[in-house]
C-alpha cells in the first residue's frame, strides 16, 4: 500500500478511510484487525508510541459514538467553541441516516411477512 496524502483534519482522515473501506472489503479487514499500522501506512506517519487505535463496526442495529479528550480550557470556552473544537459533529445527519435505514428494514420485513416470507 501506498502512502496517500490526507488533509491534517482527524475528520477528513476518518471520511477517507470510511469511504475507502465501503470500497474495499480488504482494506476493512486490515482497518478492523491493525488500525494504528494501517493508519500508518496510508498515511506515511508514524504515530506516538502510546497511541491506541481502535474501530469498531457499526450494523443497522449498533449505533457507536466517541467522546473525544475534552481540550484543557474546555471549562473556559463558550458553547459554540466547544463545538468547534469536537469537530462539528454530526448527529442528527447520522441519526437521520440510522433512522432511514431501520425503518427500511422494518418495511422489508413486513413486506416479508406479507408474501409468506
């Protein structure tokens, strides 16, 4: 594997490795069973010694969130910097999403059900 250029961003590294392992199965396993290598090699970076990496798959039926380390002013930023330093993120994008994709199954089981399924 190459080393691939990526934007410094934690949240555009976590799109492009999302979006690489919806792609390639293989990449997945090796992102699943050795993530801080793989991020190392697709990077070109090597990361601190003490850094534990971790991924977790989400289904239709997990829903998986990440508490960031609270920055060390964090009692001293207003809301809206709070925010922006967690990295804007995106909930109710994703719950959306969740949402979507539980009712459709919902659907397809009953539809199911309803043809003898």
């Amino acid at each position: 594997m190459t080393a691939t250029t990526v934007s410094s961003t934690r949240r555009d590294l976590e799109t492009k490795l999302i979006e690489k392992a919806w792609k390639d199965p293989a990449f997945k396993q090796a992102l699943i069973s050795d993530p801080k290598g793989l991020i190392e090699r697709y990077t070109g970076q090597k990361l601190p010694e003490q850094m534990r990496v971790f991924v977790h798959e989400e289904d239709a039926n997990t829903l998986h969130f990440s508490i960031p380390a609270a920055p060390a002013n964090a009692t001293q930023l207003s809301d809206a910097e709070l925010e922006y330093v967690a990295g804007r993120t995106d909930f109710v994008p994703t719950a959306l999403v969740v949402a979507a994709t539980l009712l459709t199954s919902m659907a397809g089981v009953a539809a199911g059900k309803q043809n003898g399924w």
